[in-house]
C-alpha cells in the first residue's frame, strides 16, 4: 500500500502544479515538495492501530491535502478542480475501493 500510496501523492503533486500554476492573482500558488513532505509527515504521525483497513488510511491522506494544500486555495472553483478532479482521480486509479 506504501507504493500505491507513494505513486498517488507524486502523482497528485504532478497534476498540482500543472492545473493550478501561478498567476499574477493567485501569487501564493507555490507547490514545492515541503508541501508532500508536511503530507507524509501527518500521515506518519498517525497511529496504525486506529485504521479498520486502506479506505480509512486514504481518508487520513485525503484529510493532509485538504490541510496542505486545499486550505491555500481562493477560489470555489479552484477547490472544486482539486477535490473532484485531482483528488478523486487519483484515489480511483490505485484504490477503487475508497473513492468517495
């Protein structure tokens, strides 16, 4: 699960800085790999005992993006392109079984 994982945020990441690149009005969209590792930090800090199976360890990383990186965003729009098309892509390819 650490690979699928490990694949998924990079790819995440990739998509990131591809669809919401850096304008003139939103200057503060700067995504950088402190931002996966604050991601991996807050799922490292978790404890493994409190997980049933992956669907709730994808709910914790999903929970860090929304810290990380979702929090940053300005516009609704922006948002929603981050949870339903970025996110939810990502989740669907490598764990199925815990999209939302």
């Amino acid at each position: 699960m650490s690979t699928d994982l490990s694949d998924m945020t990079i790819d995440l990441f990739d998509n990131i800085t591809k669809k919401l690149s850096r304008t003139p009005i939103k200057f503060h969209y700067i995504f950088n790999l402190n931002d996966v590792n604050k991601i991996y930090q807050g799922v490292m800090q978790s404890d493994q005992q409190k997980f049933e199976g992956p669907k709730d360890f994808v709910r914790l990383w999903r929970h860090e993006l929304k810290k990380v990186i979702e929090d940053r965003l300005m516009t609704q729009e922006d948002r929603d392109l981050f949870a339903k098309d970025i996110t939810s892509e990502a989740i669907k390819k490598k764990f199925p079984e815990s999209a939302e």
